[in-house]
C-alpha cells in the first residue's frame, strides 16, 4: 500500500478536503525525500500531502476504510514509505526540486491506534522500514509490534553486522531476496560478473559467494534457501527470482516513471519440478504451514 495516492486518483476526486490543496484543486506542497547520496536534489515524487487535522477529525476514516477494502484482498500487507507516518517531507508546489522541503510531524501513532481499533484489534501489517531512519520511525514500528523488513541484495557491501544479512535477522522481520523496486537476483548478480562492473560491484558479487558458500551457478535459488533457512517470520521471494530470470522481468525501477510494471509469466513456467523444489526448500526450514 503506498503512503501517498496521485494527485488524479478518484480519492482526491472524491474528498478533495482531505488533501492540502488550493482553491483550484491544485496541491500547494508535495511528497518526496530531501537531498542524499543517491540524489543531490532530494526526490519529488509530486503526490499531494494529507491533511491530518481533517483527517483527524473524522476519526481516520478514510485510512480505515482503506485498510478494511485491502485486507479482504489480501492477508497482509506491506505500507510504504512507512518513515512517513512519524513525518513527511513536504515541499512547495511550485518547486522542481525537493531541494527546499521541510519535514513535518504526522499523527502516526493515533492513526495506527485507530485502525487498530477499527479492524478487530489487530494491524496486519508490515512496515518498510528500509534505508536511513530516525528513532522515532523505529519507536512507531515497535509501538506496535510491526515486523519490518530485510533484502538479501542490500546485504553485500558492508561488513559482518550488516542488518541484510541472514545471521543477523530475528523473528520480528519480514525476509526477502528482492523486492518489486529490485532488480531480480540473476539481474543483480549478472551486473556484478559483468566486465564493465566496479571494484566495489566485484567485491559485492565476492562476499556474497563467499558468505552463500556457493558458486553462482544457481544463485537464485541460493538466496532463496538464505532467507528460508533464517529466523525471519516471513520470508518472500519475486516469483522472478522463483523462476531465475534476469533484468529482463523487473518489475520497477524507482525513478523512471514509464516502462514499469509490465512483466508478466507464462502459464508454463509455474511447473510441477518448479513447485516440488519450492515445497521441498519449505519443508526443510519449517515454513510449511497446515490449513
């Protein structure tokens, strides 16, 4: 679920008083993150920004609602950007970089106390808590006992303590080997063979073989069995990286606003040794649930 919804969403359409926007309909700020090292002038995303006293004062009805509607699709799921439910980078209108935003408190704690409270007691949620983060976002994960997330493709280019890699995780963290904003494993790991990658590429590729203790033949597999065989809660795989295509079937590329989303799997692909691997690699490490 992301944070934000488009400025031409039917939402925005529907309760325009919710969102800050002018007379006209027209945001006066918008989402995005300030300057990092990725990005010198921050990102604007241009999504407009809630307005959290109006929603306070209906009771967080609309969140509410939108949280009921998704849960009878899915058993749970993943809010984005969750840094923005403890503030939100919001930057003037008529800026053209997010250069000059200002970070603003958001009611977090008692939306998700709403929520809870509205949907049966419990939050079937998992926080992308991803990237760096202040004690506050942490303090609204714990506050209610949110599992948050690691990825195994952020796990290569730092040290033994790195939080991505498997000995490191614990229960309360949701597991994947990459996830929709990734490239697919054989996609990474193919970059990091290449003969144009960097220095610090080849020493990723390095340590992740080293540490997988593996020679790269079936890499895909090789982060599979990491993330299922950790103590993680959950554990989640790309059916890309089930199926152990490259770059070819991303899904997105954040920053580039066409030419996402399009991938799609053949029929054939999901086949019977496919899903006898699949089942055999859950039974080992005990993810195997009764229904």
């Amino acid at each position: 679920m992301p944070m934000f919804v488009a400025h031409d969403s039917a939402d925005v359409w529907a309760r325009p008083h919710l969102w800050k926007l002018d007379a006209e309909g027209q945001p006066t700020v918008v989402a995005g993150v300030p300057p990092d090292a990725f990005s010198t002038t921050g990102q604007l995303w241009g999504n407009p920004i809630y307005d959290w006293a109006r929603l306070r004062g209906e009771g967080f009805g609309w969140w509410i609602d939108r949280m009921r509607e998704t849960l009878k699709l899915v058993d749970l799921v993943r809010l984005d950007h969750f840094r923005g439910f403890a503030a939100c980078w919001e930057v003037p209108a008529t800026d053209a970089t997010a250069e000059h935003g200002t970070w603003v408190e958001t009611p977090g704690r008692e939306l998700f106390l709403a929520m809870r409270n509205a949907l049966d007691g419990e939050l079937r949620v998992v926080a992308e808590d991803l990237g760096t983060l202040t004690r506050d976002v942490h303090q609204l994960r714990d506050m209610f006992g949110l599992p948050g997330m690691r990825v195994l493709q952020f796990a290569w280019g730092s040290d033994a303590h790195d939080s991505h890699l498997p000995h490191e995780y614990t229960p309360a963290v949701v597991a994947y080997t990459g996830t929709h904003d990734n490239d697919t494993v054989g996609g990474w790991f193919t970059q990091r063979s290449a003969p144009g990658a960097s220095e610090a590429e080849r020493w990723q590729r390095e340590h992740c073989l080293r540490y997988l203790g593996t020679d790269g033949r079936e890499i895909h597999w090789d982060f599979i069995r990491a993330v299922q065989m950790s103590v993680a809660g959950l554990s989640i795989m790309p059916l890309q990286d089930l199926l152990g295509l490259d770059s070819s079937a991303r899904m997105n590329t954040p920053g580039r606003p066409e030419g996402n989303w399009a991938w799609r799997f053949a029929a054939d692909a999901l086949t019977p040794e496919l899903a006898r691997r699949l089942r055999e690699s859950t039974e080992r490490y005990g993810r195997l649930r009764a229904r």
